[in-house]
C-alpha cells in the first residue's frame, strides 16, 4: 500500500555535450576543478550559455528536485512507509530513489551527490544495496515498469480537487492496493510533452493557477495523510 509520485521531465541534467566548449561552462568548471561533463546544469550560473538549448527554458533547474525530494522524503506518508519518489529527468534518464534515503538539506551538498549519481550511475558507488541508481527510461516505460493502475497529471488545467477532496481519493486507491501514481512537473516553465499528457489517466488541478512543483507535492502528501489519520493517535490503516 503505497502512493508513487514522479516528478516528470525534470530539470535536472548534467551540462549537454553542445555547450563543454562554451566559455561560460569552462569558467565555471575551473571554478570548481571539474570537467563540464561532471557538472549539474544551473540556469542560475549558465543562462547565458543556456539560450542556445531546445527548450533551455524548462531545463537547469535543480533547486527544484531538491526542495521536493526534502518535503517528500521527510514527510509523515513516508515515515510510514507509503510513498516512493522518481525523478524522471528532461534527458529521459530515471533517478530511483530508496525511501530511507536523507538527502542533503544543503543545497551545495545535494548538488554534489547528484553530479555524481548521474556520473557513476549510483551512490553510494560500491554499495550493493544503493540509496539512489539511475536508469535510461521514458516516462512510458517508467510507468509500465512500476506498474501505475491509474495515473494523476497534476495540471493546472485538470478538473479541480481540493488536496483533501484528491488526497480522499488517493486513499480510497491506496486501501483498494491499486498502484496509484501522481505526475508532478519537475520543471519551472511550459507545459508538460505530449508522451507525458498520454500517460495520464486523469488530470487534476487543486489551485486556479500554477504552482511550484514542491508546493503541489506538499500539499497533495498532506491531503493523502489528512485522510488516512496519519495525524491520529490510531491510524485507519
């Protein structure tokens, strides 16, 4: 009994092989002693560089996957042991993410690991048993692969639910043992691709306007916790 959230065409990619000649990216790699292939892309540092990108407006952005990860990962649902988070990226590679896992709440620490997550493709790198491991997958795949029976696009233009009223129904998924996922996006600007708006079997909005993507996620936990009693001194499950 457990939600699946994935945060969708995330923002999160090391710096693509077109800009390792960029003056911007190779003075920003010697600042930090690393090769461009080694680095997270940030629109904050390499905007100017970014420009040049398909779509660089949705991209660079991994404040956005750490804030979430924090509200996720350090949430009573999870304490409880049912919620599992993936992080699909932009690039179409799967971040898998063990629920004990403790993610750095500095941002310049969390910033390292995933550099090296998505350089060696696990951490810790000789464990057997990882916190985190990657894998190449679309969100097609991803969804078929931990087997979503029903699939919640959260958007803005999606029939409205309150979190408590969606958070009810999530419940009402999770008692009947469906393998419920919710769609997230992990990106700060756009809509989301049309594989993505495919995959859902419904698509939801719990505000008149667009949210960042770890308010919708805190919101859509607390309203899953709401309604399962998670908060009572005995729970309904």
């Amino acid at each position: 009994m457990s939600l699946s959230i994935i945060l969708a065409e995330s923002a999160l990619e090391l710096i693509p092989k077109e800009l390792h000649d960029n003056p911007i990216i190779i003075r920003s790699a010697r600042k930090r002693n690393k090769r461009p292939s080694e680095m997270l892309l940030d629109i904050s540092l390499h905007y100017k560089a970014m420009k040049f990108l398909p779509l660089w407006y949705k991209r660079g952005r991994p404040d956005i996957i750490h804030i979430s990860l924090l509200n996720i990962l350090s949430s009573p649902l999870n304490y409880e042991g049912m919620v599992n988070v993936y992080i699909h990226t932009f690039s179409n590679i799967v971040i898998f993410i063990d629920p004990k896992t403790r993610i750095p709440k500095n941002y310049n620490r969390f910033v390292g690991l995933i550099e090296q997550l998505l350089t060696i493709g696990r951490v810790p790198p000789d464990s057997d048993k990882p916190l985190m491991w990657i894998k190449s997958s679309s969100i097609s795949d991803l969804v078929k692969d931990i087997g979503c029976s029903d699939v919640i696009l959260m958007h803005e233009e999606g029939e409205f639910l309150s979190p408590y009223r969606l958070g009810k129904l999530i419940a009402g998924k999770i008692f009947s043992n469906e393998n419920i996922c919710i769609v997230v996006g992990g990106f700060q600007r756009g809509d989301f691709s049309e594989e993505t708006i495919k995959i859902a079997t419904k698509r939801i909005s719990i505000y008149r306007k667009s949210l960042p993507t770890w308010i919708v996620v805190d919101r859509v936990i607390g309203g899953v916790e709401e309604a399962l009693g998670i908060y009572r001194k005995t729970h309904i499950f």
